[in-house]
C-alpha cells in the first residue's frame, strides 16, 4: 500500500493542536451536536489498544441523579485534597478551579471493559495495565480530535473512581480510567490554566533524555 | 487570546493520520536524524499531565548490554506467553512478529517518575495511576508525531518491567511505561497487523456507548 503524504503544513498544524489543547475547565452552556460527538467516539476507537481489544467503553452521563452523584464525589475528594495541603499553598489550591462539572453540556466517563475477551490476552501478561493504557489513548485521540472542531476538553480525577461506577451501574469488571467533561470552551490558551493560576509552571526544559 | 482555525483539511489530515498511525514491527535498518527525535520529544513533552507534573522520562537504549538484556526478557515473556495458549491459538500466536527490537535503530523507554515533586500532587489523591497515564498521552503524542514524520513506532509489552528497570539503570522511583521501537517502517498500513494475521478484528462497531 502507499503510505500518505503528510506534508509540512499538516505537522506544523498538528504541533497547533498539540500547543492549543488545553484541560478545560470553563464551558459554554451551548450543547454539542450529538452526529458530532458520535463522529468523535468514532475517531476515539481508532486508537492503538494492546492485542487490537478495543477495551474502551463510553458512558453519556447526563441524568440528574448520575450527575448529583458524580459532582458529590467531586466535591468530597477536593474538600479531602484541600485539607491536605497547608499556607499558601492551601489558599493557591481553594482558589483553582479544578473542574466544569456544573457547566459542560456533555459528560463523558471513560471505562475499560477488564474483562473483555478481544485480543486474547496478547501483550497484557506481564504488564497487564496495557488495557487501561489503551483506554487513556483513545481518551486522548478523543481530546485531540474534540479540540480540532473548536471544542474544549476537562479531565475530572479528583473523583472515587468507585463511586462513578456505583452512580453509573454499569459491568463489574469496567474499570474508570477518565470522566471527561466536553464543550464549547469560554477562551483559548496555549498555556496550562495551572501554569496562568501560579500552581505548576512548564518545565523550561520539559525533556528528561538520558542514554543507556 | 484568539483561539487557532483548524479547518476541514487539517481534520481529514488528522483522521488520516489516525487510521494509518500503526503499531510497526517492521523496521528498515536506517539511522532516525538525531535532530527530529528531539524534535519528537518536545513534542510529546506537549502532552497533558495532571497537575501539569510532567512526570515522562525517556530513555534512550542503544548500548549491547541493555539491548540484550531488554531482548532477553522479551524473548521469556514470549515464550510464557505462548505456553498459555493451545491448538490453533497457539499455533497463530507463533507465527506473529510482535517486536522489531532486533531492526528498530532507536528504542526508547519511557518512564514515569513517580517520586516528582511538580503539580503538588494535584489531582492524584484519590486516582494515583493519573501519573502513569499522563505518561501514555506523551506516549501516544510521540507516536502520531512520528506518523506525521513518516517514522513507525512499536509499543513492546511482552516484557518484564522489572527486568527493563534494573538493566537500564535508572532511579528507584522510576516506573516503566512504554518500551518503543521508533524507525522507518518497511510497509505502510491503515489496517493491524493483528488483524491482518487472523489474531484480533476490529469490531464492525467499536464504539460502546450507554447513557445514564
């Protein structure tokens, strides 16, 4: 087969999107087309996942009740976290808006399915977190893709991962790997929100490369 | 600030890349520029990451003794691996070509650093495999980005991890991620090579998605 060309101006939009996705956490209220949120699954499933077995399963949360449940979670780990740091610190994290749970139209909380019998176990024997890896991956082809038609993604995991998949009553064996929220972002960035807030700036040599 | 366009033809290209993003077990020999494997990594230095902690650590393996040593462990998880299997199972997992370790001209490691200091520990509290998953996104941003360049990466799990750490020497609180095979690939595919040999299909629909 003949490879395709991807030429100078795709990799220095790609970089683009690298530099622009950002974890967002202010949503606009406006919803997002549902043919648009299935095509994004869709590229979402063309991720890499060990012995091809596609173990990602997607769960729209958008009942009351579910979504109650998720944001007392929230709530109760960051109250938790809080309490653990102490000074400035403690004021600098009070003040950090750590998650778009009350405003994303779209709730996305992303599972890998533990047992699932795809890929018979190829390449999961001595690193057996393959599975979730994969799951991370299509999560982040997700992300990628959701920035690529304007729309802003947020990874929530100050949340019992347990307790979603109580509030969520889906397989036993489905694990949480992410609970995204998805939408229409308030404002474009090319830094980290906790770079701009004074938590954690970028690294001014990001790559750690040593030679063995 | 102004948010960057993507337009249409920036987003087939990105779903192009997708399709044809593979993982490759079959190198040519060729040397990869020094120059665009740094560029690599800053890229992949991009990634998200929890609490902006930019846990990834690579390392670059090229030296006879870590490479035989790094061969040697796959080599015994292969077999182990193949000894669970039975019949025409067994059979087909014999004839797959699961690693280019012997013709990758760079193999790069890839830890998490789970003893880092950045992002205060934000919000790895109640979900602490966030650090390792901040990881997989470099990972998987690396590997487009080589797509983009015309280069294949292999992601190797059929290894012991323990093995990778001791034989490349590396700090206590480093944890094996990814181990990757990174050169140009001998053949272009927008299909797995699992597929391919009759181990794992892809679904007809790959997307599971319930509602709550």
């Amino acid at each position: 087969m003949n490879a395709p060309d991807f030429d100078a101006a795709f990799r220095d939009g790609f970089e683009r999107l690298l530099r622009w996705r950002r974890d967002v956490r202010r949503f606009r209220p406006d919803p997002v087309d549902p043919a648009l949120l299935e095509r994004l699954l869709g590229l979402a499933a063309l991720a890499p996942s060990v012995g091809n077995c596609q173990p990602w399963r997607f769960v729209s949360v958008a009942g009351e009740a579910p979504r109650a449940a998720v944001r007392a979670s929230f709530l109760a780990a960051n109250a938790a976290a809080l309490a653990a740091y102490e000074g400035e610190r403690a004021r600098l994290y009070a003040g950090l808006k750590l998650a778009g749970l009350d405003e994303a139209p779209v709730h996305l909380a992303v599972f890998a399915d533990e047992a699932t019998g795809r890929g018979h176990g190829l390449g999961r024997q001595t690193m057996p977190e393959m599975l979730r890896y994969s799951v991370v991956t299509a999560v982040h082809t997700l992300w990628l893709a959701a920035r690529a038609e304007g729309l802003g993604v947020g990874w929530v995991s100050i949340l019992d991962p347990d307790a979603v998949h109580a509030a969520l009553d889906v397989p036993e064996a489905w694990r949480l790997v992410a609970y995204l929220c998805v939408g229409h972002p308030v404002e474009a960035h090319d830094d980290p929100e906790l770079q701009r807030a004074g938590w954690q700036p970028r690294e001014a040599s990001p790559v750690t490369l040593l030679h063995r």
